[in-house]
C-alpha cells in the first residue's frame, strides 16, 4: 500500500519560510541537503511523519507564479478558534473563519493563512472526516 511521506514547494527565502512554518505549525527542520544550486529542507511536526519539503534554488530572486493548478496544502487543529487568536497574535493574518455547511450539517470550520511564498494553507478544525 502506497503511503504519502511528503509535499514539495519551492521558496525565495529559507530563513523566512522555516520562521514561518515553525511560528504557524510547530514544524521543525527534521533534515537540510545542501546540493550545488539547490538546498532541500524538509519540515516535520512533533505528531507526524509526514513532511513539508522546501526546495531553494539557490540563483533565484523573482517569486515563483504559483499557477491556476494549486489549490493548497491543509492541517488540522484541535482548537480551531484559538488557533485563529494565536495566528492572529503572531502577525501571520489569517483569513475569517469559515463554515461549510453540508445536507444541513457542519462539514468543516476552516480558515486559510498564505505563506511567505503566497501559497494557501488551509486550517481545519478536527471533525467528521477532518482527523
């Protein structure tokens, strides 16, 4: 059975994407592979094996265009509300939070954060087939 182990994005600013998923998701740099024109970091969360892999090239200066094909990478919290408050505390300006209604019922509660790349990012609370 195929097992999903990581995303890949590709970032300007090293420093500045590390700040931000570790301020935002409690990700840490599990591993860095410095390669000539390239560095690989990959990002891991305390809880979880899959990772966040940044690709930095290393001769590029313009933002990356993200396309019409992306849509976005989603976490899932315990406490979406608080997270929203500590999101917004950390200056990372979140997005409203959102419901998604469904045959009458909640689906998901949700907000979305860009990063310093502007790719989106969904937080979910934990509920129904959110886990």
């Amino acid at each position: 059975m195929a097992k999903p182990i990581h995303s890949m994005i590709r970032v300007i600013d090293e420093a500045r994407s590390v700040d931000f998923y570790r301020r935002a998701f409690g990700l840490q740099v599990a591993d860095r592979y410095p390669f000539e024109g390239f560095t690989l970091v990959y990002l891991r969360g305390p809880e979880d094996d899959f990772e966040l892999e940044l690709t930095i090239n290393h001769d590029r200066r313009d933002a990356y265009a993200l396309g019409d094909g992306y849509g976005h990478i989603a976490f899932v919290v315990d406490d979406l509300d608080a997270e929203h408050a500590r999101f917004t505390r950390e200056k990372l300006d979140p997005n409203p939070v959102k419901e998604f209604q469904r045959e009458g019922a909640l689906m998901a509660r949700f907000f979305f954060v860009t990063d310093p790349d502007g790719y989106r990012i969904e937080v979910l609370q934990k509920h129904g087939r959110y886990r």
